[in-house]
C-alpha cells in the first residue's frame, strides 16, 4: 500500500509541477511579447529619427547647393565673369585651400585694376612685362584673363619683380593671391564644375 501511496503522491506531484511551468511558460510568453513591443516601439522611434536625419541632410545638403549657385550667380554680377569660369575659379580654390569669397575677392580686384589700365599706367606697364595686352584681356571673360595673367606670371622667377607686377595687379591682397595664382597657373585650363 505504501507503493501504491507512493506512486499516487508522485503522479499529483508531478500534475503539479507540470501545471507550475505551464504558468511559467504563459508569464514567459507575455514578458517575451511586451519586452518585444517595446523593442519594437523603441526600433520605430530610433528608425524615424534616423530618417528625420536622413532627410535633414538630404534638405541641407540641397540648400548648401542652391547657397554656392547663388553665390556663383553673385560672383558672375559682380565680376562679369560666366557661372561656368567661376566655377573653375571655386573648384581650383577649394583643392587649394583658398575660400570661395577670397577667390572672388581676387578676381573683383583684379578685374578693377584690368579696367584702369590705359596703356600707361602702371597696370598696364605690369601687364606688359609679363607679356600681356591690357586691351586684349579686356575683351575676354575675366576669369580668363585672371588665368591668363597667372600663366604669364609662373612664367618669371620668383623674385622682387615679379612681386612687384603682383602687387601693382592685386594691391593689398597680393598675399592671398599669389599663392592661387600658382595654382591656377598649374591648373593649365578652367574646367567648369557648374554650368
């Protein structure tokens, strides 16, 4: 009988237990579920802010296009330059290290003095010691005659005279000047990147 008892106090035993982990697994279930739609709540908020991300770099990134074509399009009334030959100027500018404004700067300066020379000034006598037409640049698209300029002028050593013609040509922004000149002597041709 005791076998029998035995056996009994078991198989309740084990109805018992099998009940107890049936509960478990529910409240394992439920957790599991609620822990997911957390997870997911949280997934949909970090993917939307990554889209809004996403998308503010997108929107910034077109006004920081729209802002240089507009500051090209300023350049251009400014120097009577075309879009396409700033262009150049900029791209040249940024591979070396020199910022738009101060290009323009240049270029306005540059396209000032080119206006003043009268075959006898003293623009025009640097002009001609390098080789140049003071009328013959006039005629071209200033950004052409700013590269033309920096070609005849790699063409000397760098010396007193040349710094002279410099900054008979570019006045107080010979410092900032020169060193683009090099580089858009170097460049050989004006490659627009807008047109």
């Amino acid at each position: 009988m005791a076998i029998s008892t035995l056996t009994i106090d078991i198989v309740a035993k084990m109805a018992s237990l099998e009940r107890d982990m049936g509960k478990v697994v529910q409240l394992s279930e439920r957790t599991a579920g609620r822990i997911n739609s957390a997870f997911s709540a949280a997934g949909s908020v970090i993917a939307a802010s990554i889209a809004g991300i996403g998308l503010a770099s997108v929107v910034q990134g077109f006004r920081s296009v729209v802002d240089q074509l507009d500051a090209l399009n300023d350049a251009a009334d400014a120097t009577g330059s075309s879009i396409e030959n700033l262009s150049a100027l900029e791209d040249i500018g940024k591979r070396t290290g020199a910022s738009f404004e101060s290009v323009t700067s240049i270029l306005v300066k540059f396209n000032g003095v080119l206006k003043e020379a009268d075959g006898k000034n003293g623009v025009s006598q640097a002009l001609k010691a390098i080789g140049l037409n003071a009328e013959e640049l006039k005629r071209v698209d200033p950004a052409e005659a700013l590269r033309q300029t920096a070609v005849a002028l790699a063409g000397f050593a760098d010396d007193g005279n040349k710094a002279r013609v410099v900054q008979e040509l570019f006045g107080k922004s010979v410092k900032e000047a020169a060193p683009f000149l090099k580089d858009l002597a170097e460049s050989g041709k004006l490659n627009a990147t807008v047109t």
